[in-house]
C-alpha cells in the first residue's frame, strides 16, 4: 500500500503553501491562506495511501524510485522520479516570492517545472483540486491554454504549455521537451508559459539566497539551522504578520489516539520563539512583522485578558468542529478545523508577548524601536500577568480538563514582570522599573516556594503538585535560575530519568486527557539540551542533538513528535516549536568562527 507519510517539503512564500511528498504529489495546500479550505487535502484523507481525490500529481508511468532535495539556500524543491526503464524526469516546485515594485510579490501561485532527465519517459497528469474540505469538486472550464477550476468563493487557473486535453482526461503521454504548470489566480499571464515560469523561479532563487546570504548563522550544522530558518519564515503570513503554528490540521500526535487538532493559527507562544529564534541570526524582519500584528492582539484586549491564539488575520473565534466525511491521515480521524483553545486561559501568554517584544526596545538596527508609547501598551498586559499570576489556568499544553496553578504559567508571568523591569530602565523611567522589580521579586519567591517538590527533588509541574513536566526547563532559558543552582541540576536529572527515552522527551508524566502520552515532543528534548549545555554538560548535549538532527524526515524538517520506537514523525507539520529548536541548538552547541578559522 502508498502509505502516508511525513516525509514531505514545504514549499511556501509567507501568503501561502503546499506540502509535497517524495513522488511529486502535492498532498496538502490551503486557500486563500494557510487557514483556508484545502485544495489538495489527500494527507488527512488517506487510509488506504494517497488517493488521486485531493492532489496534484505528475506521475511516471512503472515508477520506481526518486530523489529529492532543496536548492540549497532556497525553498525551491526538486524532486527526480525514475521509473524500472532507466527513463527519468526532474519536477521543480516552489510558490514565487521576490520583492517588485519596492513590496513582496508574493501571489497565491504554485509554480511546477518539469523536464526529462533520461530517455523518453511516460507521464500522466492528475489535477484533482477540492473545495468545502474535499466535499465537492470546483467546476471545470477550458480556455485556449488554460483550465479555470471554478469554486463557491474563488476561482484558480491552471496555465500550461503542456496538451490540455491530456491533463483534463488524465492521459499517459510522452515527456520530450520541458513543461510548465503555473496554478494560481484567474489571470492572464504577461508572458509565455515557459519564459514566465523561469523567470519566476530565478527571481525567486534569488530572493532567497539573498535572504539567507545574510543570516548570521553559527559554524556547525549550518545546513540544519538555514533550512530551519527557511522553514521558519514561511510559516509567516507576511500580510498580517502573524505565525502559524504548523501548517497543517489533524495530524495526530500518535496513531488511533484522538489527538489531532488544527494549528494552522496564531499561537502566541509559539510566535515567540520564532521570533527569538530568527533574531539569533540577526533576521529581525520577522519580528517586526509579527509585532504588528501583536500590537493589534494587545489593543483589542479586552479587561486585559488576551487569548492563547488568534486567526492569521486576528480572528477571536476560532469556532472548533468536525469534518466528518474526511477519514484523517492513514485513518486517524478525527478531522478537526478551528481550535476550541481560543477559549482557555493559558496564562503563560502574557509573558510571552512581553519577551516576543522585548528585543524592539534595545535593537538599535530597526527602522522604529520601541518606546514610551509601546511600553505603555505593555504594562497593560505586565499588569494583568500580576494579577493572575498565581490563579489556575489550562497551562501550556492546553490540557481541557482540568485547572491548576502551572509552574511554567507562573514562570512566564515573572518573566512579564522582568522584562518591563529592564525595558523600563533602557527608557529611563525609574520608578515603573523599581516596580516591575519589585513584581517579579513577589513571584519568584512564591515559585521557590511552592513548585520545588522536596519528594521528587525537582521543581513541578503546578503549585503543590508532584507530577514532572518538561516545561520548567524553561526556568534557565528565560534568565529566571543560575542553571548550575543544585536545585535547577537535581530538577534535569529527575527529568531526564522520568520522562526521556534515549535522545527523545515526553512532555510531562501524569495522564492527561486522552491518557499518557505514546510520542516525544520534539521542542522538550531541545529544551533539554539547551538546559544540559548551560549547566556545563556539553558532550552529552551535542551527542543528543545529533541524534535529533538524524530524526528530522530526508528533507530536514520535524513535525511535533516522534515515536521514540520506531522514530517516526507524528502531529501537525512542519511544526514551528521543533524548528526554532534546531536553531537554538546549533546556536548554543556550536564552535565559535575564530576556532576554525
């Protein structure tokens, strides 16, 4: 059987993107945006394998193998399909981006090349788009060198100098010159087929290179940390600014389990270390992407509360539903589409905002650094992580069933509370430092107090609790303990014996919800190894980020977990969290320049 897998590229252009397997198979893309109707939809439609219903396809006929890579420095994907013959054909894909008239050109537009390789092989076109979550098929119009794919909210057109009547019949034909499928908006192109799809795909080669040319990355595993960045940056919905979590919905975090969500929002938390994470490497223009969006979540607060996510487009409800006729990926339904977490309060968000935008009040290399004005907006929310900041909340692992006072919650809540502290001092006002200071003294003490577990030796999960959880690594990556303190290394120890397996990290030990968790969550075992190399264990680190780094699918991304077993890929892809934790690793890890050179 044509299993399924995850062993998919992205390619993308921060407005929209499609998931692509090892045989050329567009299997996932969304429309207008990342959170729209899927197009091609077969990934979470394919109990017995990849179906024709949901995907574009440029299938060689008696297939036999393929090979796949990126352009290096680039998110252009090539894919070369052999078949038992010897005859060979390389299919190049990528969604044009490239700066035009001084601002991104960026079109909902998936741009295919193909052209033969060796002898004379055999193809067969399938274009089999979808619309209300693969309910129906948009209706089909022929032009004289296009195909107009007709939907209830848009319309698409595929432009091709390949046989029309070849691709609407689905009809094996011979490949022997080059041939280009340009699928995006109802428009007529400005130029030939052939000479429009090279000129976009070397403009936007070019753009990316330049792109990447420019991040300051660290000596080791820069291969590893610039697809990481790339991957990172298109899960920027540039129009707005927001960062989707993953890409896509329903993946579930293990087989048969029930948990499959959507996470194709705006996760406050998760922004923040994407935004970290790309200042590492001095790409700041996310960052200042995202805060416009961020500035528009705090003034739309409301009495201070903010949620944990947002619509890309800053969307409150995010109404979570069903979609019943769809069978999930390799029949692990449920299909889900929006996220009934948009309810809860997770109070770690609002330290998160803080540290998101913490760096635009020091970094003098942006073209508007913050100010009075905008720490006025934040002490808005430092005000409102005082106030709630020893109150239960679902935590941030989202758990719907019950309420505690999460350790990592309240840690952010500091985090909020000494941020301001410092930004206060850089905008001389002294006296909204002093209490900011003296905020934060209030909840590190009542964390001391009462989350370190004399039992476990370790700090826990929640207030008087006894259950470990990985999240309190944390404590040391956000400034909050001297990572070498005793109580910080007992706390890895206990950690590391409860909950690893190998190179991989749970989240926590206690049941949730749906049980005990069966996978690894990737961001942990990163969090893992940034706290072993503060604490002076390098060795140890480095050997378990290179077991991670051979984790990663052949492309060189990671979704949310991975089997610690059979080292497969599960949950949502490719997910931001285990991206951003390949970044940070090879940032703390590496070997300085001036030690080779």
């Amino acid at each position: 059987m044509d299993v399924a897998s995850l062993k998919l590229g992205l390619v993308g252009n921060c407005a929209v993107s499609a998931l692509i397997d090892d045989q050329a198979r567009v299997v996932w893309a969304c429309a207008p945006r990342f959170d729209g109707d899927p197009m091609f939809h077969a990934l979470i439609d394919s109990p017995e394998g990849v179906v024709p219903d949901g995907t574009f396809q440029i299938m060689l006929e008696d297939f036999s193998h393929s090979e796949q890579a990126y352009d290096h420095g680039t998110a252009v994907l090539r894919t070369r399909l052999y078949d038992t013959h010897g005859n060979a054909i390389e299919v190049t894909d990528f969604m044009p981006r490239f700066f035009l008239h001084d601002r991104p050109f960026r079109p909902m537009m998936l741009v295919r090349r193909i052209r033969p390789l060796e002898g004379r092989p055999q193809i067969r076109v399938v274009l089999r788009p979808v619309v209300d979550w693969g309910a129906a098929r948009p209706v089909r119009t022929r032009g004289s060198n296009h195909i107009r794919f007709v939907g209830p909210r848009f319309v698409v057109r595929l432009t091709s100098n390949a046989p029309l009547t070849y691709i609407l019949d689905e009809t094996q034909f011979s490949l022997d010159m080059p041939m280009s499928f340009i699928f995006g908006p109802d428009e007529t192109l400005d130029g030939g087929v052939e000479d429009t799809a090279r000129r976009l795909e070397e403009q936007t080669i070019n753009y990316w290179r330049d792109w990447t040319r420019r991040l300051a990355i660290p000596l080791e595993w820069q291969d590893a940390v610039i697809r990481a960045a790339i991957t990172l940056k298109m899960c920027l919905y540039e129009e707005t600014g927001a960062i989707v979590a993953a890409m896509t919905t329903s993946v579930p975090e293990a087989p048969g389990t029930q948990r499959n969500w959507d996470y194709r929002y705006c996760w406050l938390r998760d922004a923040f270390f994407v935004v970290r994470a790309l200042n590492s490497l001095s790409e700041t223009g996310t960052m200042e992407d995202y805060l416009r969006w961020l500035r528009n979540v705090v003034a739309q607060s409301r009495d201070g509360h903010v949620q944990p996510l947002y619509g890309i487009g800053l969307e409150h409800r995010l109404t979570e539903q069903t979609v019943d006729h769809l069978r999930g990926y390799r029949g692990n339904g449920p299909v889900r589409a929006g996220n009934q977490a948009y309810e809860h309060f997770q109070h770690d968000v609002y330290g998160n905002i803080v540290l998101g935008s913490a760096q635009a009040f020091f970094d003098h290399r942006l073209h508007q650094r913050a100010g009075l004005n905008e720490f006025a907006l934040l002490e808005r929310i430092g005000e409102q992580a005082y106030a709630i900041h020893d109150k239960p909340d679902a935590g941030m692992w989202e758990l719907r069933t019950r309420s505690r006072v999460h350790t990592s919650s309240v840690l952010m809540n500091w985090a909020a509370c000494d941020r301001l502290a410092k930004i206060a001092t850089v905008l001389k006002v002294p006296q909204r430092a002093a209490l900011w200071r003296e905020r934060a003294e209030i909840i590190r003490n009542k964390i001391l107090q009462n989350a370190w577990s004399d039992h476990r030796q370790a700090f826990v999960e929640s207030f008087g609790g006894k259950d470990l959880d990985a999240s309190v690594l944390l404590m040391a990556e956000v400034g909050f303990i001297d990572p070498k303190d005793p109580r910080f290394v007992s706390t890895v120890d206990a950690l590391q014996a409860s909950l690893c397996d190998g190179p991989h990290m749970r989240r926590y030990e206690a049941p949730d919800d749906f049980g005990r968790p069966e996978t690894a969550f990737n961001i942990c075992a990163f969090w893992r190894i940034d706290a072993l190399a503060r604490i002076g264990r390098t060795e140890e680190a480095r050997e378990i980020f290179e077991a991670l780094l051979a984790s990663r699918n052949p492309l060189g991304l990671l979704s949310e977990d991975t089997h610690p077993v059979t080292g497969e890929l599960w949950g949502n892809f490719p997910q931001t969290y285990s991206m951003v934790g390949i970044i940070n690793g090879a940032m703390r890890l590496s070997r300085p320049w001036d030690s080779q050179i």
